[in-house]
C-alpha cells in the first residue's frame, strides 16, 4: 500500500514541477490558502489521480483532462463526494 502512495504522491509531484497540467499547481496554491496543510492537499489531489487511473484500468476508459480538471477544481470535496 505504502508504494502505490507513493507512486501517486510522485505523479502529483511531476504534474507540479512540469506544471502539466497547470491546474495541478493552481489547485495546491488554492487549497494551501484555504488553511489545508501541504500533506492534505497532496492527499486530495492524489485522490484525482486515482479516480483517473482508476477510469482507465477498472472501467476501459481513457484518461479524459476535462474530468480531471473538474476534480481538481471541485476539491477538497472529492470525486465519489460529488454528485452530477
């Protein structure tokens, strides 16, 4: 468990050092001025991430930017908290 964390925290790392997409860093600046720690910030965005992968490996899906943008933009209430 501790490895797939990782591995999703460093995906959430290179999108902020890459700024791709931009919005990834965008979301951290905003939640950091909200009052949410780094660690719980990286958290939530995380949970985007593997909603994504999730899409793409469970469902057949294919890694769609407009759903993750709309999920970096809806949090701190995460993807499964969010209704359509």
């Amino acid at each position: 468990m501790a490895a797939r964390r990782r591995a999703i925290l460093e995906v959430v790392e290179n999108q902020m050092r890459d700024d791709n997409p931009p919005e990834t860093r965008q979301t951290f600046d905003r939640l950091i001025g909200q009052g949410l720690s780094s660690e719980e910030v990286m958290r939530l965005i995380g949970c985007v991430v593997t909603v994504e992968i999730f899409e793409i490996l469970e469902r057949g899906g294919a890694f769609e930017m407009a759903r993750y943008v709309a999920g970096l933009r809806a949090l701190p209430s995460l993807p499964w908290e969010q209704t359509t």
